[in-house]
C-alpha cells in the first residue's frame, strides 16, 4: 500500500468493464507519454507491476485497448508514494507547566517534529522503554501530557514515524523536576559582629 518504505516495484490492482483487452499504465496525469507497464487480461481484473523512482509521489493512469484496436478513457489518477528516509528528529521545547514545578506530576510536552508524523515519548535516552506518550504532530509541533515523578525528575526523549512507518532518531532529553517538599527551616547560628 502507499506510501511505502519498502517498494519500487508496486502491483497496481483494479477492474475493467470487459474481458480480453490490455491494459495500459502510465507514470503521468494523463495517459501521455511512454507505456511503462501493460498486460492483456482474459477477466475483468487486473494486477500489474510497474517500477517507479524510489522516494518520490509517481502519479499512474491506465487506459484500455481492445481486440478491435479501440482504446478507452484514461483512468483516475493514483498516486503512490515511496519513502524509505527517516523524519527529522523531533525536538522538546518545554513544558507546561515550566520545569521545576511545585504543582503538577503530569506536565504537557511540547516541540516540534515532522508535520503528520507520529510522535511517541519515551523516558529512556535510547527510545525502548514503555511509550509514555503518543501524539500527531502538525505544522505547528506537538503537545502530549505525561506522567512526571513525584518530587523527582523524569527525562523524556521522542521519536517521530512517519505515515510510510520511516522512524527518527531519538531525541535529546527534555528533564522535568516535580518538587513540592518545602525546604528544611532555616537555623540561626549566630550573629556579626
């Protein structure tokens, strides 16, 4: 299916109104141009390899021609994907509330990573511990709420995949501090002079 990260060579499948005729592909808008794959078929469905240009949308149309040399309409467009290169790295920008926090243990993340990519949180610098946080990033960035400690820290890294399943690299560490333990009274110890 596209997009894929793993295919050059798709298998375009469809139907036809009529049996015995050959079908035609084509890698542009409108039937123009060179052929690049075509087979004559005996029923009313097709299944067709073509090769297209590795990381790159191809646009493919087919049309018809029958025993008699008559050819059809060209088809619809479909368009297929491939795209094998990771998204960039997602980066933390902050939190809400700001780091170190007397309030709250489940602070929000935000940053910025590829627009539509799946951003998932982590809290090991590695990105394989449990997810802690999943969200769809836009334009814009990302914002997922996550579990802090209580009076402690927790460092959180991200990943970004994208819709061909292509995944970063692990963010660096955006640390969080909870801390709501009032500090130890103060003791006098004297005076000076």
């Amino acid at each position: 299916a596209s997009p894929s990260n793993s295919s050059t060579t798709p298998t375009v499948n469809g139907t036809t109104s009529e049996a015995n005729v050959t079908v035609r592909l084509y890698k542009t808008n409108n039937c123009s141009g060179t052929v690049a794959a075509q087979s004559t078929i005996a029923s009313t469905s097709f299944a067709i390899q073509v090769t297209v240009t590795a990381n790159t949308t191809t646009p493919l149309t087919a049309n018809l021609v029958d025993a008699a040399g008559n050819v059809s309409a060209c088809s619809d467009v479909l368009n297929y994907t491939h795209d094998n290169a990771a998204p960039g790295t997602p980066v933390i920008t902050g939190s809400t509330p700001a780091s170190p926090s007397n309030t709250s243990t489940t602070p929000t993340l935000a940053g910025t990573a590829e627009n539509a990519a799946t951003v998932r949180i982590y809290t090991n610098a590695t990105c394989t511990s449990a997810v802690a946080g999943t969200v769809t990033a836009t334009a814009s960035g990302f914002s997922v709420q996550v579990t802090a400690a209580t009076n402690g820290s927790r460092t959180f890294h991200a990943t970004a995949t994208d819709a061909a399943g292509n995944v970063s690299a692990c963010s660096a560490g955006f640390t969080y501090i909870h801390d709501n333990t009032a500090p130890a009274l103060p003791i006098f110890t004297g005076t000076s002079p």
